[in-house]
C-alpha cells in the first residue's frame, strides 16, 4: 500500500524557500558547503507526519497480522486522523469495524493532574458535520460515530473485541475512563496509541503540555504486565503498549 496520502491528506503543505534563504543558499555553495537551508514543512496543528506514520504502521501490524477485534479512535475531533484509519482499514481489511467517540462539545473540566497546561474546558468543540464532511471530501465510509462524553458512551458503546484503539482525549480524566474500558477488551496483541504522550526523562524535548496523559497512564498500567513506550513523533508526542497474551 502507498502511503503517500498521509504527507497529501488536510493541512500538509511545504514552505517555499524563500529569495533570502536562495541568497543563503548560493552563498554556502560558493564557500564549498553542501547544506543548504529549508524551511521545516507545516503537517499540521492536529498532527504531524511522523505522527501520521506511527499510526500508519501500527495500524497496518495488527490488520496484516490478523489481531482479533475491531478498531476505534476515543477523542476523533474533526476526523483528520480518522480519515487515515478508515484508508489504512479499507485497505488491509474492510471487514474490520471502525467506532470513533467524542463529545464534540470540546474539553471536559480540567483537574489539578493535568498540570500546568494551557487548555481549558470547552476548547476544540466541533461537530459530527465537520467529521461527516472530512470523510465525504476523500470518498472514505463514515465510521461508527459515538456522541457524548466518555463516561457515558464507553461503558455499553465498545466493541467486545479491540485490535486496535487510538486514544486522544487530552486530559487526565479522558485518558484513563478510556483505558478503563478499552484495556479489558483489548485481544492479546492489540496496540493501544496513546496521543500526546510524553516523557521528558527519555526525551527531555518532548512537547509536554498535557502531563496529564501521561498520569492517567502510568496509573492504570501500574499493576499491569503492559507500559507504555514513547516513541518519537517530531514536534509532538506519541506513546503505545501491546497487549501482552
């Protein structure tokens, strides 16, 4: 499968270089240097490349290797990433279920384990008509499309069966109702990628403005055989587990 979608898919574009960096440019081959000045391609507020290659591979590994269960996304927000889930299923196997949750009311109240971090309740608030319109636009099938805050909807709305689950809900209580109800139903080798994770003692440069995803983790996974790894994602931060059998 290409996989060229994701550097081509919403808000991807590349910089032009500008007549100034041209002039720098020229001026470094004439002095015998063979590096040259770029500007750093934009991917993106919601996610980036590397973070749209993790997924990506993850994905791919549990469909191509046959994991039992089907996939969901808790905290899908527009649907840009949800839009790359549905290709990458549709692709490796169709058959699979696709069940996306969020609120679209934005963030719930922020609690004193989130840190110091800049969001606030009500931030990110969108539609299910954005998410509609985002998988119109690509020609993709619409997921199963859960509305209304975790609590309420994880408990009954979940697949029996997770091969794989995105988390993205940003906030400590988010991150671990869904690990509450997703872990559990999770098949031996089920990934779980969990957005905005980061841990500064393996990479002290990680983008760290929500602490409370982390948190959230460690807690629930204290007493369990599973920890989370953090795995580089650019400018932005990704952790994941598998399930162990």
């Amino acid at each position: 499968m290409q996989n060229f979608f994701i550097t081509q898919w919403f808000d991807w574009k590349s910089s032009k270089v500008s007549g100034r960096i041209e002039t720098v440019n020229t001026l470094l081959k004439k002095l015998g240097f063979w590096v040259y000045l770029q500007p750093p391609p934009y991917s993106g507020l919601m996610t980036n490349v590397e973070q749209r290659m993790n997924l990506y591979h993850l994905l791919s590994q549990v469909l191509f290797y046959g994991v039992p269960g089907e996939v969901v996304e808790l905290g899908c927000n527009q649907g840009q990433s949800s839009a790359l889930i549905r290709r990458i299923i549709d692709h490796f196997d169709p058959t699979r279920e696709f069940h996306v949750y969020d609120s679209f009311e934005g963030l719930p109240g922020v609690s004193s384990a989130d840190g110091a971090t800049p969001y606030s309740e009500g931030q990110l608030r969108t539609s299910k008509d954005v998410l509609a319109a985002n998988f119109e636009r690509y020609g993709l099938r619409l997921p199963v499309i859960h509305q209304g805050w975790f609590e309420d909807t994880l408990p009954t709305g979940l697949p029996e069966q997770i091969s794989f689950a995105y988390l993205d809900g940003d906030l400590y209580s988010s991150i671990l109702v869904s690990l509450q109800h997703v872990y559990p139903r999770m098949s031996p080798g089920a990934i779980c990628l969990i957005d905005d994770y980061a841990d500064p003692e393996v990479y002290p440069e990680a983008w760290n403005k929500l602490p409370g995803v982390k948190a959230a983790c460690d807690e629930y996974l204290a007493d369990k055989p599973e920890k989370v790894s953090f795995i580089y994602s650019g400018g932005m931060s990704h952790g994941f587990f598998r399930k162990q059998r």
